[in-house]
C-alpha cells in the first residue's frame, strides 16, 4: 500500500536498546535461516539469499514495549493500520562478507490465526564498520536506472539506535560487510489480514 509517507526512521529511547540488547546470549548465536515463503516455522539455510548470525529476543514485556513503539510510528505516517501484536525480536551481526540479498518480509500465507505481517523494522545499532547499506525499494521497476530514478532509498549508515521504519510488502536488501561487523535489531509486527472491498463489476458493464 503506497499512500502516505513511505517509511520513517526514528530514534529509540537508549533504554529500550539496552533493556533489548540484555537478552541477548552472544554465545548462543546461530546462523541466519531463510524462510520458504510461507507461514511455517521450517526454514531452510540458503547462501544465496543470506548469510549472516543472529539471535531472538522472546521477553514479552520487551516485544509489548516494541509493539507500543510500533503503533505510534504507524499512527504518525497515517497509515493507520490495524497492529495488535509483534514477533520476536531478532538482533543480528553481519561480519565482512556477510549480506541479505533482496526479500520481503510478508509471507505469502496467512498466519494460523489470521494475522500477516504488515510493517517492519531494522534498528542501525552501531556505524563502525563499512558496507552493509540496506536498500529499500520505493520505486516502479520500469524505472531501469535505479539510483537517478531514486527507485532505491539507500541508507549507508543510519545514527547509531536509529530506526527504519517500513511496511513488510516493500523489497529491501543488506549488501555485504566490507569491514568491521554490522550489528541491528529487526522486528515485524502483525495485525489482521487486510480487508478489501470488493466492488459489483456489473454495473459498470451495464448502463
């Protein structure tokens, strides 16, 4: 849905970093998969799309206080839609040559109780390290040349506790670390699937 403001980045509070980042078990850091598109917990490691560690936050009051942070950003671009619950929290790192080629992150099934994942989030934790840009794809593919057509938004590097803020149908990219390790906090935040209304085709048919 391309109306309003098409993402946002914002700052987020000191506290709610280090309140996240508390949960996280750097010895228990595990290799990135890639899910198959649909709603199951099974996914694959696949090289080609992404190579990178990570690991999951599941404290709720810490998701409750994402989902709330969430819900305003929504509000404030006026997209207005309908979020009522979070996933967990993932915190990932990046080292040289590391990436997540292009994907989105709304699945192409409906979750078990009628939830999708409508905006997402990545959070620039740290700017020492070089590459890694996060590429977002705001613009129409009949535009062939991507940078002057500003079909991409490209972030090198955002302030440190910077958030992007997104909805989850949008293409978006990380390109590989050159150097040093790209660390970041990524969410994505559920409501119901969205409703459409369709219209009686026939009278427009008939006079």
């Amino acid at each position: 849905m391309r109306y309003a403001q098409l993402y946002a980045q914002c700052k987020i509070p000191t506290d709610l970093i280090k309140d996240t980042l508390s949960f996280v078990d750097l010895d228990k850091m595990q290799e990135a998969t890639v899910a198959t598109g649909k709603t199951t917990e099974v996914a694959e490691v696949n090289h080609n799309s992404r190579n990178a560690n990570v690991a999951f936050i599941q404290d709720n009051t810490i998701m409750k206080r994402w989902l709330a942070v969430a819900k305003i950003v929504n509000k404030d671009l006026g997209w207005d839609f309908e979020l009522d619950a979070i996933e967990q929290i993932q915190y990932g790192e990046y080292n040289k040559d590391q990436y997540f080629g292009w994907h989105i992150d709304q699945h192409t099934e409906v979750y078990g109780d009628g939830r999708v994942r409508k905006c997402s989030f990545s959070v620039f934790l740290n700017d020492d390290y070089e590459g890694g840009e996060f590429d977002l794809e705001i613009g129409s593919p009949r535009q062939e040349d991507s940078v002057s057509n500003n079909r991409l938004q490209t972030f090198a590097k955002l302030p440190v506790n910077q958030m992007l803020f997104f909805q989850s149908d949008f293409w978006h990219q990380v390109r590989p670390v050159t150097k040093g390790v790209r660390k970041s906090l990524v969410g994505w935040v559920l409501g119901p699937k969205f409703k459409w209304k369709y219209l009686r085709l026939m009278k427009y048919i008939w006079p």
